[in-house]
C-alpha cells in the first residue's frame, strides 16, 4: 500500500470498525476512484457487503479482476449469498468443469483465509449433493482452524460423526498462529525485520537483551516453537504507561480476545500498541466475565509486565503474579495454568517481600542482573518447554473434571485480582513441585508468559469446544439422553446461554418429552429474547401441548422481532394450525419458505399441514421438497410414511418410517407406527416385537401400550389386550379410545353389558366428538338380533341429551359396583 | 320448520371448526351461479366495485351477499374433484337486512352431476337472522358422499323474486385417526405421542 493510501485506508476501517457504513463505502469508492488497485477494490467490496449489500459487492468484484485471495474469497462468498452456488465454487476451486484445486493447493493460495475458503467450499459442495466431498473441506478447514464451529456443526448434521476430541485441539503452534489473524503469523515468522518493530515499545526493557532472549528461544526452537511467539505478545502487553491492575487484566484480556480481529494488522506504530486503543478491537473487561474468549485476564501476567517497564528497572521480566491466577475462569487450561502458575509463583517465593505487595507486578526478576537474562531464558526455555508439553499431555485428561472448580474460582474470585486470589494460587502452585523446581521462572520472559496465557485460554476454549460439541454431535445423532447429559455438565455460564438450552430443549422434543422441552424453552426465551433459532421446535412443542395463549404469544412476539426469519413464520402457522385455521396455517408456512427457501422443516410444517386439509398430492410434494433440502430431516420421511398410510400402501408406509427411524432410532412414536403398519401389513409377530421395543426405550408413550392392546385384540388375545388396557386406565383414565377399545374388547367376550359400560363412558368422555365409531359399535351390537335397530338406538343413545345423561348416571352406580365386582 | 315461530339463529360455524370434528372444504370446490347482478358500471368501464356474485358469498364477509338476477329457482352449484363427504351446510340469512330478498323456501339436492340431482333437504325458513345449520345426512344418518350439492332457492319472503344470499359455508367430517383405524382421542396426552410433527 502506497503512502497516498494509508490514512484514507485507515480512516476507511476506522468507519467499518464502527459501522458507519455509508462514511465507509463514500471514502472507499472515492479511494477506489483514486486508485484502481485490487487491495481498494477489495475494501469497497468489503465495505458493500458488511453494509448488507452482497449484490453491489458481487457486480463489483465480477467486473473486475480478481486476482487477489481476499477479492476471491468474497466474491466466493457474495456468490454464496446470492445463492450462484456454481460459479462460487468455481472462483474457490476451478469450478466443475475445469480441473479443481486441491485442497493444499487452495491451502497454499488462500493461506490464512485458507480454513474460511474451505469451509465455505464445503458449504457449496453439500448444497450440491457432494456430501463426501463437502465433508472433506470441512474436515481440513477444521484442521486447520479449529476455532471454527461452523464446519463441526454442518458435519454433525449432514451425518458424518467427527471425533470433537480431534477437531478441537491446538495440534500444533503452527495451527494457533494459522489460527489467528495477521498479527500472529508474526509468531510464526519471527526472523521478519517488521515484528522487531514491536519490541521498540519495550522501552524500558534494554532491546538487545529481549532479542538475545529471543534468539536464544529461537535457537532452542527444536520442540518449542513458541519463543518465536513472544514478539506478538512483546507488543500487545508492553505499554509505556501504567496502567492499574484492573485494566492490567483487561489488557491481557484485550490481547488474547484480539486474536481473530483484524485491527491487529494496523499494529506498524507504537500508537496501536496500546492496549487500548480500538485498533485492538479490544473490548474492555471489567471481571473475568463468562463468555469472553478471554479467560486470560485472569492471568495478571500483563499486569505484572506492564509494569515492569514503569518500575524502571532494565531486567523487566516481570513474572506473572500468580494472584490473579486464582480467578481461574472456565477456559483456562487446567494443567497449563497449575503448571504455569507455579512456575510464576516459584518466582514470586523467591523474591518473598514482593508477594506482600500488592497484586501489582512483581518482578522478582529485577534482582537478577541482566547479563544472567540469557542463560536463563535458555534454562526457561527448555523447562518452558517441558511444561507445555506436560501442559498439552495434560490437558484433554485433566480438563473436564477440573470445569467445576475452575467455575466455583472464577465466582467466587468475580471482581479482579485480590490478595486471597494470589493465596489460591499459591497454594496450587504448591502441589506441582515438581515443575517448580523445573522452572527458572525468573527468566520467564513476559512474551513467553503472556503467550502461555494465551495458549492457556485457547486451550480453555478447545476444551469446552471439546464437550459442546461431543454434546452436539450427540443430538444430531438422536442420542438424546446422552446429549443432555453432556450439555448439563458444561459450566452453569455456559449452561444459561441460549444455544446450550436450545439444544437441551430440542433433546428433550425429540424425546418427545414436551412439558420438559418447554420449561427450558421458556428459560431461553426469558434469557434471550432474541433469539429465534430453536424458537420453530419451541412453537411445535406447544402445539403438541395445546398450550394456544403461550403459541399465540410466541408467534406473536417472533412475528414482530424478525419478519425475515422462517423461524417466526412457522411458529405463526403453528399458532393457527392449532386454532384449525388450516388455510391461514398454510399461508404462513408458505412464507416461511418464501422467507428461507432453505429451511427444510418449513416444507414439512406445510407438508402437515396439506395433510390436515386433505391435499395429499401437495402434501407428497412438501415433504419431498424438505427431504431435497436436508436428507437427515426425519420428520419428512415420517410425514411421507403417514401419507402412504392414509392411502393404504402399507409396505411404502413402512418403508418411509423404517427410514425415518434409520436417522432417529430412539424415537418410540416412529416404533409405534411401524408397529401398527406392520400389523396391517399381517406381520403381527413383528409387530408386537417393535411394539414391546417401543415401550422399553419410552415407558411414558400410552399410544404404544394402546397399539399393543390394539394388536393383540386383533389376534384374539383377548386377556393379555384386556389387561394392557387395564393399565393404561391407571396412567390415563380419562381417555375415551381406551374405553372404547375395552368395550369392543368386551363385546368380543360376548359381556355385553361391560361392553356397554364403556362405550357409554368413552362417550362421555367425548362429548364434543359425537364419535360416530363408538355410536357403531353400539348399534352393531344389535344388529344380529334387531331389524330396526337405528331407530331404537337413535332413541336410546341418540339426539336426547337427557336420556342418555340420566341412562349413564344410572349406569355409572352400577357400573362402578358391577366393576368392583368383574376385577 | 313448519311453525309460526322465527327460525333460530344457529351458532356461529366458526366454533364448529374449533371443535376438530368438521374442517370447511368450499375452497376445494368449484362454485357456480344460476345467475348474479353484476358489478356496477357504466358500459365498457367498470367502477371496478365489488358485484354481486361468488366472491361474495365466499369471503366470510357477512356484510357482502350474492344478489341472483333470473327466474327462480335460483340454484348455487358446489362441485367437487372427487367424491367428498359432506356433513353439514351453513348458510347465513338475515330478514332485517333483506326483507323480500330473504330465501324462505330452500332445496339440497345432491348427485353426481346437473343431471343426477337428487333433493335430500328441504327446509323452509322463517324470517331468519343468522346462520342455519343444515346436516346433509343420507338415509342411515350418515354424512352424504357426493360430487355436487345443489342449493335452489325456491321461494323468497313476501314472494320477492330475486335473492340475497349472504355466505355460505360446507363441512366435512374430519377423520383424524391419525394412525389405526381408531376414532380421535380426547387427552393430550394421547395427543401429544400420536404424531411427530
């Protein structure tokens, strides 16, 4: 970039950082005017499309060359968008027709965005029904990132079972600094003359010694890549000021949280090198607040280096004050920060006045002449080096019991770094002697240190990465039981967000366990109001409820929030799906789709609700439309089966729920209508088997006790039907088809009366239903005997509400008595 | 309905449909007039107002009506695609607001075609004010499956000529078995494990 370009570049990013989108696109198409280069043709595209409009940045990028990996990479992506699926793909990898990249050689053009651009690949390929293809590019893209959530996510629900134990780990530091934005190739690179530049900001440190630290880190480089990484941390920690313990953390913080920005790259003057500055993109932290990135504030390493430069003395390497380390939070790697911290605090009882005073710095290491600074950065380096690898040993064993006492540290240690903190910490650091004595910590240089921390959050965050997505891999399995539990264990301040909840409750629905799925649905919704992903399974659940007020306030209140999301829509029609407003359910799911033409589960809302209205042909089409869309959509494959029943195609029926169960195989209402099918298709045996199968995983589901009884009244089982039936009685007695299938059941064994009994009970039950079936069965009943018996029945059983109320009253005493005496 | 007395409202239909037991299928057919007063207009131009016609006796809009324009009896033709059951027919009729043009005497006819028309109901109505129930149930009780319904409206009050008939509106029995041939269930707790939605 020329001079010329600088400050207008800058100001550009300075609009975009803070979304000033029309100051930015105005200075960028001016910039562009000025100068026909790709990088500005590249920052108007970016500044078009992060103001929402992908089209102006794809005609623009279209127009012109695009030679440059940045231009390709959004251009791909604008393509995506625009849903040109082909030409995306063959701008990222040579297309379909010509001969395609591989992936390194997308690897070695795109370089950093290389994890984007296949990821985004993968994307292309698995809408173009190439999943093994698609699986591949996520697959690399998560080995090369795997900070990336998105490719795990999409591999979980296009069926594939990554191992998460593999996808989220920090293999290497080549794979960190890949990992990270500009700013961290310079870890990687360290023999660069520009990544000196940072080192001038450690004014007080004499230069030569941190490079002689430095090249003797680099010279032992053999299993220990990470010296080339202090100069990153050298920058973002050192500040000339002072700066107060607080923000001290929040510095680090703001360091480590840096990592994906891209303000990093402006890091060329010692201006941007404060820590707080927005060139950082840093956003200030107060406490160790859940949910950062940054778990490292809780290392008040840069605390202690930023003001190592303020005491004056030459030899700052200040050591992390292990204090701060006690406010552990969640992502600090367990092994990595005992391992580091005692390192940290061996320093700090070694210079023992220092840790009376305050939680500022203590820089044990002022004591230490200068001239011993590079044989001891040696000594650290290689104990350096053994504790990382401890550390990385360590780590995926370790990590997972230690959530819940990091947790209960990082509450009770919410606010900073106090002095009872730095007890914590010393008494942890006691338990790992072994590494103590390893460890010279007083040449732990600052940049070391502060990577370490680094490396520690990350790690924190791989580890949670780790249980997310063992959890999420197992719902998208239908393991359900198994993904709550997983989710359950992640900390509480993860636990209360709104995708960990979301995900339980859609455990819980597709357990069909609906009251649970709405007591945490109804957190999410007081927790996050906005958010409507999950919002869809969260309206199917009250429909299924019956709960019309709280689906009507849903849809309602989604309708309003967002009127671009299937989400809202469908809740919408749910709402009057429930009411029987078929037609206006109809419109509204059409919406939806209209909305999102991607979203399988608004096809198949609308596949049921064609089939409520009796449109079987449309509906046949929805649900096909949903399983194009998403071929794991089990819900599609059940509505084609339920079609093919309606139609009596009983082996087509059978076959789509047997599909359907492939995908979910725990899910016993899927059990209990292949049961019934079967039973249609005369395979009773079989039936019964699947039946009994469906009861053991779901003992709550009363539909397959009745299909059972059903099944075995069919087979003239008389007694063991009359007996399921009975139970059922206990678990819902006031459901009119048991009665009646007991009375039909009754009729059989010739007592007519008891038959009588319950028909005239299911009725009861019925009111509103005026079931013509059981009015059948109770004509049938005199049929053989009677040649008029509908006029009879009609006057007995018929239009006479009082009659037949007063005739069941007088029953019912008998009944009950007669029943005390039948059972 | 022979006697004197006023023929009583029925319930709004709408509460039928929440019952689940009757689900309107006048969209599935196809409508037809024996005649209708045509839109206003002056020629060639129209005011482009709303007529007279099948819209209006379809919007669910009680205030618009079909007005026929001929020699009695005047005929509303539903046809279907295919046989449907038919349980009940409602239709809207208010004296205050039409005086003469009320129907007073009105025939269902059912078949297979105009040709194969058979009357299944007749009823006579008076001074309505509100929604008439009509069930359409055949010789054994039993809702009517058809292709066409034919409603003719034979006399008006105070023998006017032409008619205003205000909505209309068909049902049909909803079988929601959703699996066996088993009637609906009552509790939500059969409900809620009869289908994955």
């Amino acid at each position: 970039m020329t001079v010329l370009q600088e400050p207008v570049q800058a100001a550009i990013w300075q609009a975009l950082n803070h979304y000033a989108y029309r100051d930015a696109v105005f200075l960028a198409e001016r910039l562009y005017a000025e100068v026909h280069s790709e990088e500005a043709l590249f920052l108007l595209a970016t500044c078009y499309y992060r103001s929402g409009k992908a089209y102006k940045a794809y005609r623009l990028l279209k127009g012109h060359s695009c030679t440059t990996p940045q231009c390709k990479y959004l251009l791909a992506k604008c393509c995506v968008d625009l849903s040109k699926l082909a030409e995306g793909e063959q701008i990222l990898s040579g297309g379909v027709f010509n001969k395609q990249k591989s992936h390194d050689d997308i690897v070695t053009e795109f370089g950093d965005s290389a994890c984007f651009t296949l990821s985004l690949l993968g994307h292309v390929y698995c809408k173009t029904d190439r999943l093994a293809k698609g699986s591949e590019c996520y697959q690399k893209s998560l080995s090369l990132n795997p900070f990336l959530w998105s490719p795990f996510e999409s591999l979980c629900e296009i069926g594939e079972k990554p191992d998460p134990d593999q996808t989220f780990k920090l293999t290497s530091i080549q794979n960190f600094s890949n990992c990270l934005p500009n700013s961290c190739t310079t870890l990687v690179s360290n023999h660069s003359l520009s990544h000196r530049q940072p080192e001038t900001v450690l004014t007080e440190t004499p230069q030569d010694t941190i490079e002689l630290n430095r090249l003797n880190l680099e010279s032992s480089n053999s299993k220990y890549s990470l010296n080339t990484d202090s100069s990153y941390i050298d920058s973002a920690v050192i500040s000339p000021d002072t700066v107060p313990l607080g923000t001290g953390t929040s510095i680090l913080s703001k360091q480590v949280q840096n990592k994906p920005k891209t303000g990093r790259s402006l890091l060329g003057g010692p201006a941007a090198l404060s820590p707080l500055t927005p060139s950082f993109g840093i956003l200030p932290l107060e406490t160790p607040s859940p949910g950062d990135g940054s778990y490292l504030q809780n290392y008040t390493n840069t605390p202690s280096v930023i003001d190592v430069p303020s005491t004056g003395a030459p030899t700052k390497k200040s050591v992390a004050r292990i204090g701060q380390t006690g406010t552990k939070s969640v992502f600090s790697q367990s092994g990595n920060s005992r391992e580091v911290t005692p390192i940290l605090v061996a320093q700090t009882q070694s210079s023992g006045p220092q840790t009376s005073t305050t939680p500022q710095v203590l820089s044990p290491t002022i004591t230490s002449p200068p001239n011993a600074l590079p044989r001891r950065s040696s000594r650290l380096f290689t104990s350096d080096s053994s504790t990382t690898k401890e550390n990385s040993k360590k780590l995926k064993m370790k990590f997972p019991p230690k959530i819940p006492n990091r947790k209960t540290k990082s509450k009770t240690n919410k606010g900073g770094i106090t002095q009872p903190n730095i007890n914590d910490s010393l008494e942890i650091t006691k338990l790992d002697s072994s590494i103590i004595s390893e460890g010279k910590i007083s040449t732990f240089t600052p940049q070391i240190q502060a990577f370490n921390l680094q490396k520690a959050a990350a790690e924190g965050l791989m580890s949670l990465l780790r249980e997310m997505g063992k959890g999420y891999l197992a719902l998208c399995s239908y393991n359900c039981k198994e993904a709550i539990n997983i989710l359950s264990h992640l900390p509480s301040h993860h636990y209360n967000t709104g995708w960990v909840l979301c995900q339980i409750g859609r455990a819980y629905f597709e357990l069909s366990e609906y009251m649970q799925a709405e007591r945490i649905f109804s957190e999410v919704r007081r927790i996050e109001n906005y958010r409507v992903e999950g919002m869809e399974i969260y309206s199917t659940t009250l429909w299924h409820l019956q709960k019309d007020v709280a689906l009507s306030v849903l849809s309602k209140d989604l309708t309003d929030m967002d009127k671009n999301s299937p989400e809202a829509w469908c809740a919408a029609g749910n709402c009057f799906s429930l009411q029987r407003e078929h037609d206006i359910a109809i419109k509204f799911f059409q919406r939806a789709i209209q909305v999102d033409p991607n979203y399988a589960y608004a096809y198949t809302l609308l596949g049921h609700e064609f089939v409520l209205t009796e449109e079987l042909d449309k509906a046949l089409a929805c649900f096909r439309n949903a399983i194009r869309v998403n071929p794991r959509h089990y819900n599609a494959w059940y509505g084609l089966g339920m079609i093919y029943y309606k139609q009596e195609k009983f082996s087509l029926a059978e076959m789509h729920f047997q599909k359907a169960l492939d995908i979910n195989p725990q899910s016993s209402v899927l059990l209990c209508h292949i049961g019934v099918v079967q039973h249609a298709l005369k395979k009773s045996e079989k039936a019964l088997d699947t039946l009994n199968k469906a009861i053991v995983i779901d003992p709550k589901n009363p539909l397959c006790k009745f299909h059972r009884a059903s099944v075995l009244f069919a087979n003239e089982k008389y007694k063991s039907a009359l007996q399921e039936l009975e139970e059922l009685k206990q678990i819902v007695p006031k459901e009119s088809l048991v009665y009646f299938l007991i009375g039909k059941v009754y009729k059989k064994l010739g007592q007519t009366h008891l038959a009588l009994m319950n028909f005239s009970w299911a009725m009861d039950l019925d009111p509103k239903g005026a079931n013509n079936q059981i009015k059948e069965a109770i004509d049938k009943r005199y049929l053989p005997d009677d040649e008029e018996p509908i006029t009879q029945e009609e006057q007995i059983m018929g239009t006479d509400e009082s009659q037949e109320s007063s005739m069941t009253d007088a029953d019912d005493t008998q009944l009950h008595a007669a029943e005390s005496d039948e059972f | 309905m022979t006697t004197p007395n006023k023929t009583p409202p029925g319930a709004d239909p709408k509460q039928l449909e929440r019952t689940g037991t009757v689900r309107e299928i006048g969209s599935q057919a196809v409508w037809s007039l024996s005649s209708c007063k045509p839109e206003p207009g002056i020629g060639f131009r129209t005011l482009h107002l709303p007529g007279f016609g099948v819209d209006q006796l379809r919007d669910d809009n009680l205030e618009t009506y079909w007005q026929s324009d001929g020699s009695q009896p005047h005929l509303v033709n539903i046809q279907f695609r295919r046989k449907t059951t038919v349980k009940t027919l409602c239709i809207y009729a208010d004296y205050k607001s039409d005086e003469s043009y009320t129907p007073s005497k009105i025939s269902v006819r059912v078949g297979n075609n105009f040709h194969n028309l058979q009357e299944i109901r007749q009823l006579e109505l008076v001074e309505p004010s509100g929604w008439i129930h009509v069930p359409l149930t055949d010789n054994h009780k039993k809702p009517t499956r058809t292709f066409m319904i034919q409603i003719a409206v034979l006399a008006n009050h105070q023998n006017g000529r032409d008619t205003h008939m205000r909505q209309i509106k068909i049902y049909t029995p909803v079988e929601e078995s959703s699996i066996g041939k088993f009637p609906r269930c009552t509790t939500i707790d059969f409900m809620m494990y009869r289908s994955i939605r």
